[in-house]
C-alpha cells in the first residue's frame, strides 16, 4: 500500500534507530538536528497514523452526506437524526418540510436528515 511505503520512507529519512536490548546504548556525540528529528518520529509518526485513519474517514462521510442531501427531491423517503421516518413534502433554502404522517407535517433542517431510505410502494 502506497502509504505504508509513505511511512516506511518517512521512518528512513528520519534514520530512526532500532531500539537496543538489554545493555547500554552507544555514547551519541553531539546533539545537531538529527538528534531532535529522531525525537519527534514517534509523534510524527503518531499524527499522521491519526490523520489516516480518523480525518480523512471523517472527511470522506461529511462528503458523501453532503452530496446525498443535495440530491434529495420531493417525494423522496428519509429517516432523520431522531429516528422519525418522512416523506419530503417541500424544500426551502436550509428546511425541509417532512409528512411523518397523514396531515401530519413538521419542518426539519437539511443537517437533521441521517439517510435517504428505499420507497417501499
């Protein structure tokens, strides 16, 4: 997978060092930069794990939600966040207006619709 390698590279560029067993390490001579960047790798290495594997899913579900919202209509079947089942019966600017039941119509905004459902007719 590409971003393994990504890792793997970064780990390298890095020179991050095997950890040693049981024994003393090796005298390091002077401090410099490598020192600092080696210190940081595991935290380098931990923000990006997070960004992979939290931000870019997230980012990802906000898009999709987004598109499925834009592509609703009137008519169209949708569970809110709450849990109530609707039938859209008028769209404005940041509102829906749903038919939860008979003559039974509540206005809702587009953020509070969890999914699209399948018409079942």
């Amino acid at each position: 997978m590409k971003i393994l390698s990504v890792l793997s590279d970064l780990l390298n560029v890095l020179k991050v060092k095997s950890a040693y067993a049981a024994g003393s390490a090796p005298a390091k001579t002077g401090g410099g930069w490598e020192s600092t960047l080696e210190s940081f790798a595991p935290l380098i290495a931990i923000v990006a794990i997070f960004y992979l594997l939290v931000i870019l899913p997230q980012q990802k579900r906000t898009k999709e939600h987004k598109k499925m919202i834009e592509s609703l209509k009137v008519g169209d079947e949708v569970l809110t966040t709450g849990g109530i089942f609707g039938v859209i019966t008028g769209i404005a600017d940041q509102l829906f207006t749903i038919e939860i039941a008979k003559d039974v119509k509540i206005k809702i905004t587009k953020s509070a619709i969890a999914t699209k459902t399948v018409n079942k007719q």
